[in-house]
C-alpha cells in the first residue's frame, strides 16, 4: 500500500503498477509535482514530440503519447514500454 494508507489526497498520485522486471511483481509509487516535473525535464529533449510547446504552455497542451513518456519515466525511472 502506498505510504498514506492508500487514501490518496494532496498534490499527490498513488500508484500501484506492475514490476517490469519481475512478472509476478508490483511496485508501489508515489508522484508527487517535483518527480513529475524532473522526469518532464529528463525526458523533454529526447523523446517527446511536444516537449517545447509543454515547456512554454503547460503539461495539457502536449499530446498523449508524451503524458504516458513523463509518467512512465516518473514511475520507472526509465521509459519501459517504448
């Protein structure tokens, strides 16, 4: 269960997601703005279409496929499924 309990609330995403690395594994993470906004950060030059217009517009003027990137690298460290 995540650190709270479970119960969500405040700036905050609780996930629990399947290990990539272990098939009968899970993880339990914790994102909060600050690892969203360093794994935007990490991720923005090299593989995201909309990298630019997020920067200067904010997160929801990018496409899909770059929300999943940022998540992904935020869960995993790493993008995982391509």
């Amino acid at each position: 269960m995540a650190e709270n309990g479970g119960k969500g609330g405040g700036n905050s995403i609780y996930l629990t997601v399947d290990d990539p690395d272990d098939p009968d594994g899970t993880l339990v993470r914790t994102l909060t703005p600050a690892v969203i906004h360093a794994s935007f950060a990490e991720v923005k030059d090299r593989y995201l279409c909309c990298g630019e217009t997020m920067a200067e517009e904010g997160y929801d003027c990018g496409c899909a496929m770059d929300a999943d990137l940022i998540l992904q690298h935020a869960t995993f460290g790493d993008i995982v499924y391509g």
